[in-house]
C-alpha cells in the first residue's frame, strides 16, 4: 500500500500544479500548508489524502485528470480522455467524419515523422502524440 500511496500522492502534486496553488486553495477552500499535506512524502502525512470532491473541482479545471488517470491506472483501467464534445450537431455525415479523421491521422503521422527525424523522441512528443493517439480511438 506504501506504493500506491506514494503514487497518488505524486499525482495529486501534479494536478495541484496544473492548477497552480492559489487557484486550488480557491476552489477546494483549503489552504497551502493543507493541500501541501496532501502531496507530501514525509511519515507524518502518509495517511493523509485529498478529499474526492477536491480532488473532482481540481480535475474539472486542470488540463488532465491526474487522480482519476492514477485510479484508473492502478485499477488496470484505460480512460479514454477527448475534450471534444460528441453531443453537438454535426451536419456533416459519414463521409465528413471519415475525413476529419483520415485528416488527423495525417497529422498525427507527420508529426511523429518529424519526432523521430533526429532518433530521438522526447517526453514531451510522446506525451503529445500519445495523447492524440488515445484521442483518435
């Protein structure tokens, strides 16, 4: 359990700062010494972890849904994240759709290209190229 608690924990720092400290005091009406507890490695605090619903008004306005992703990925759980609204009216058709996503797919092609053009793909394009691939599925 030591493990799991130590990997939440570094995920919960992580969606703190995507937020930024003082806009997650803000939204959770916790302060800094708390939300720091919440993320710290020392033994007085391992027992400590963020509230669900902090941890729901972090998520809904950070860029990625950090705790949920580790929950998920603990429990062996792929979570398909799009930012994109599919209830929206689209006038376009099958074939519309088969072409924005052949478009993508080119785009996402070209960009691993020029990922892999120096041998070396870095954290930051996978990340980037994994994010749009999980976004394509």
């Amino acid at each position: 359990m030591a493990g799991v608690g130590s990997y939440l924990k570094k995920h919960t720092e992580a969606l703190v700062k995507d937020v930024g400290i003082e806009p997650a005091c803000t939204l959770t009406g916790k302060s800094k010494a708390t939300l720091g507890r919440y993320y710290s490695d020392n033994e007085e605090h391992s027992d400590r972890f963020m509230p669900i619903d902090a941890v729901a008004a972090l998520e809904e306005a950070a860029s990625y849904p950090h705790v949920t992703s580790a929950l998920a990925d603990l429990k062996g759980i792929t979570l398909s994240y799009d930012d994109r609204r599919h209830n929206i009216d689209d006038k376009g058709g099958i074939n519309a759709d088969v072409i924005a996503l052949s478009q993508r797919f080119a785009m996402l092609m070209a960009e691993y290209q020029q990922s892999i053009e120096d041998g070396v793909i870095t954290v930051n394009e996978a990340k980037r190229l994994l994010k749009e691939t999980t976004a394509l599925q």
